[in-house]
C-alpha cells in the first residue's frame, strides 16, 4: 500500500513530476496581463463615469431623490 501523498513509482511518477512542473507556471497573472486588466477596467470606469454624469441618468436620480425624499410616511 502507498502513501497518499506519494506518486506511484515508473510512468504515474513521471506524470506526477510533469503534472507538478506544468501547474507551477501557472501560478498567477503575468506583468502584461495585469497591465491588459488594469486598461479594460479603466475603459470601463470611464464608460460608467459617462453614463452616470450625462443629463439623463442625473435626472433620473434626482427626482427618484427628490420622490423619497417627499414620500408620506
């Protein structure tokens, strides 16, 4: 009987060791990743930003403010 946190010896040992070599490259996020990341999410702010602050969207806001603010309780 094995040990669990052993491999098994001859072919499922060596997949084992190249299963262990290939997940270690991919830990996490490379530099140019997180710099494509970092770009789309500041696309989409702006885009939000745009929405919200244009006159229709405030509008909008307002007089739902403005509606629970003068709602009778």
């Amino acid at each position: 009987m094995r040990a669990l946190g052993r491999p098994a010896r001859g072919l499922g040992r060596l997949t084992a060791l190249r299963l262990r070599a290939a997940h270690r490259g991919d830990a996490g996020m490379s530099t140019a990743e997180y710099a494509v990341g970092t770009l789309a999410a500041a696309a989409l702010a702006a885009v939000l930003y745009q929405v919200v602050t244009s006159g229709a969207v405030t509008g909008a806001l307002q007089a739902l403010v403005e509606r629970a603010l003068n709602a009778e309780l």
